[in-house]
C-alpha cells in the first residue's frame, strides 16, 4: 500500500499534540488529576487550537475549533 502525504502536513506538530492529549488520558486513568481533569482538558483544547491556529497562518482556526470540540 502506498500512502502519499500533503507536503503541508507538519506531522511533528501533530505527534506532539498528540502526545499532550495522551499524557493527560494517562494522568486520568492512574488518578493523579482528580476532580481537575475537566479543566485540564478545557485547557488543553485552548493550548491546540492556538497552537494549530498559529501555525497555519490564522487560516486553520475554524478547523481547528471544530477538531478540538470533536
């Protein structure tokens, strides 16, 4: 199988928002977050969307909002 990838794809932007996302999931499940976790994850789809947002030029911000509510 041949996957062929947009040249506009920063995927180290997006392994590291990944990683964010997960690193909270896991803080969740051992329990370290406790009655916090909502906020943090509030925060956390803020911190993406600006950082998504600003790295396109502005012109990913509706995208953006859209992936990070979903």
């Amino acid at each position: 199988m041949c996957m062929e990838l947009r040249s506009g794809t920063d995927w180290q932007l997006i392994l590291m928002l990944s990683a964010f996302g997960i690193v909270i999931g896991w803080l969740g499940i051992v329990g370290y977050t406790g009655k916090i976790e909502p906020i943090l994850w509030l925060l956390a789809m803020i911190f993406t969307t600006l950082v998504i947002a600003r790295n396109s030029g502005g012109t990913m911000l509706v995208l953006a909002v859209v992936t990070d509510i979903t």
